[in-house]
C-alpha cells in the first residue's frame, strides 16, 4: 500500500466471527510487538468487518492494549453476520444483499494501512483471502474454539473451551453418579468434532459423538445397557452439535438469513437424550454447554498461543508475507498461504489417534 516516508508504518486489526477466549492477548501481543519492535503505529477497527465497510476505527496505545491478556471476548467487538462481498441490508422481513467490497477496500485504503491483521475463523480468513487478492496486505491469525482452521493443528480459544467442557462434564459425573441417570452434553464445535472428541475425553465420556463418525442409535443403547448390567448404572454421553445419525440429518436450532454461513448447529442433545430415555427406560436429562465455552478468561495455554501467534503476525507484516495465515505445525509456527486455508474446514481424522485411544479404553463413539 502507499506508504508516505516520514510516517510511521501502520497495522489494522480486525476480529471478525465467533467471539472467544484469547482473542485479546492477541490483540495485545499484535500492539505491544508492533510498538516495541518496529516503532510501528496500530489502529483497530471496530466490529469486525462492519467497522471496515462504514469507516469504523480507533487507534491503538500500548495503554489501550495494557491489562487485556485474561480478559474475555475482544476489545475491537466483532461480528458473524458481515462479508463486504454479500453484504445484508434489511428489507421488510427479508434482506436484500449488496456487494459492498469496492468501499471496504477504499475505506481500508484510507485507513493508511501497510498491512491488516485478521484474527478470525474459516468465513473470516476466507474474507480475508479475497480481500488481499483485491490488493489488501492481509496476515491472518487462526482462531475459533473449533479448532477446524486448515493448515495449522491449533487454534486459540480452543483449550479455554475445551476446559470448560470439561469441567462441565465432571460436575455432571457426580449428579449423574447419584441419581443414577444418562446424562446427555452438548458441546459446540461446528461440523468438527474436536471439541466433543478432546472434552469427552478429558471428561471421561462414556460415549462420544461426533461429525465425522455418523452414530447408530442401537450401539448407543446397547453401551448404555451394557454398563448398567456391568453395575454402572449412570452413562455421559459427550455429543457434538454437528453430530448425526447415519443416514441422518444434523440438527438445526436456527437460521440467521443475513450471515453468509446461516445454519446455527443445536439441539441433537435433546433429541439424543428423549431417544435414549424411551429406547432404555433409564432416567436421562440433557445438558447443552453452548456459549459458555466461549466466554471468560483463557487458560495458560491459549494464553501463550495467542501471544506467539500474535507475535509472529507482526513480523509476518514487517517481512511482508502478505497473504498468508500463521500457523502452528507440530508445535512449531509457520506460514501457511490464505489461499490454501480458504479451501475448507480441518474434520477429525476418523483413523485419529485420539479416537484409537479412547475406543483401546472401551469408549463408544456410536458405531462399536
Ligand atoms: O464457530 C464458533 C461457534 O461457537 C460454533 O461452535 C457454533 O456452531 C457457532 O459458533 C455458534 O454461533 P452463534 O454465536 O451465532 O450462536
């Protein structure tokens, strides 16, 4: 971009999609990297692309971005509903739909900057990925609590939300223990099943569900019955939202018309825990953890991600690697091209090794 000699070099951040923990120590690692490092100056923009398509920005001191590493959701707002090339505009009940990219890339112009950091998920770098081919710097940084973003093998945010799940499933260990019940507990994650797979694990699941592994709702009976003549007389089934029957169809807990991916996953836990009620005789209740496991502070660990990830965007900016996303690969950070990242989602192997650990331990992910 034009760059104006006695200026300083500029970054924009933007956080676009679900919210999520960590978000913050990114944008705070992004700042006080930039600051320290390169003498560089931030500028964020409010609202995820919303604030880039009406001008919305503010600029960024080492004082705004100080005191945010363990606070909750983002400081910059964000937003699941805007893309600039589809742009939503309520008409009546309905919308009608602009394509409202020419002015983003011209408000971003004006924005002065060298280059603009994306901290967001798949739709978001996917965003990202057509607005650098439209002539914007972009680095994008992965995050979601799904942890389905192709080309890295982490995401932040996703070890906060599976903490959360987690401690909820231990919690429903002893109510389920003492009244001797199924207890049903849905968990977020998209179409991946990586949140069910590592919480369900980490909570002890008796049976998990997941995308990948359409279930069959006979082994989920026959488990269930199996542990209660085995002198188990409670289960936890882990199910994640996007799980399905085989031949079956994921359940739907909403349409958002105006977002670019409109179908809001939720539900199969009820669904699951009637059926399995009425199918074994045994008392079930269903539990659906939902935006919990996005909320609150990040664990240590994400923490450090977002630290490292954020860092390494600025020199990713500096070095002019436009166009690309870090990633985090067998533990180490590297760069992966926005172009390949905007291809998909990241599933669950159903050969995981995670998944032949827990099936070697007797787990029932609801075909065996
Ligand atoms: O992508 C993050 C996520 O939390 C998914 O796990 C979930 O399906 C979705 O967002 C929920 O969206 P919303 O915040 O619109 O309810």
């Amino acid at each position: 971009m034009a760059k104006h000699s006695n200026r300083k070099n500029r970054i924009g951040i933007l956080t676009g999609g679900g919210d999520c923990a960590g978000i913050n120590a990114v944008i705070r690692a992004v700042a006080k990297k930039a600051i320290h490092d390169y003498d560089m100056e931030i500028v964020g923009i409010e609202d995820g692309y919303e604030g880039a398509v009406h001008n919305r920005f503010r600029k960024l001191s080492n004082r705004d971005v100080s005191g945010i590493l363990t606070l909750g959701g983002t400081i910059l707002g964000t937003t699941k509903k805007v893309n600039p090339y589809r742009y939503a505009i309520k008409k009546g009940e309905d919308f009608e739909y602009k394509d409202m990219s020419k002015v983003t890339v011209k408000n971003i112009r004006k924005m002065g900057l060298d280059c603009l950091v994306v901290i967001g998920g798949d739709g978001t770098l996917g965003i990202a990925y057509k607005l650098f081919n439209d002539g914007i710097p972009v680095v994008g940084v992965p995050k979601t609590i799904d942890n389905d973003i192709l080309g890295t093998d982490l995401t932040f945010g996703f070890d906060t939300a599976v903490s959360i799940a987690t401690e909820g499933i231990d919690r429903l260990h002893s109510t389920a223990q003492s009244h001797h019940r199924v207890m049903v507990v849905e968990v977020m994650g998209h179409n991946a099943g990586w949140l069910a797979l590592c919480s369900g694990i980490a909570g002890g699941g008796d049976i998990i569900l997941i995308p990948e592994i359409p279930y069959s709702m006979e082994k989920i009976i026959d488990k269930v019955k199996e542990r209660h003549r085995t002198g188990k007389r409670f289960s936890i089934v882990v199910v994640a939202e996007g799980a399905k029957p085989k031949g079956g169809a994921v359940v739907i807990q909403r349409m958002v018309k105006e977002s670019s991916d409109p179908i809001r996953l939720g539900g199969i836990g009820f669904v699951l825990g009637d059926q399995i009620e009425k199918l074994t005789g045994f008392e079930t209740r269903s539990v659906v953890m939902g935006h919990l496991q996005r909320g609150g502070t990040p664990t240590a660990f994400d923490r450090i991600l977002a630290t490292q990830l954020g860092s390494k965007a600025v020199d990713m900016a500096a070095n002019k690697d436009y166009g690309s996303m870090v990633a985090m690969n067998n533990s180490k950070l590297i760069t992966i091209k926005l172009q390949d990242v905007a291809k998909g989602h990241r599933s669950v192997p159903v050969d995981h090794p995670l998944i032949k650990t827990a099936i070697s331990l007797g787990t029932c992910f609801g075909v065996s």
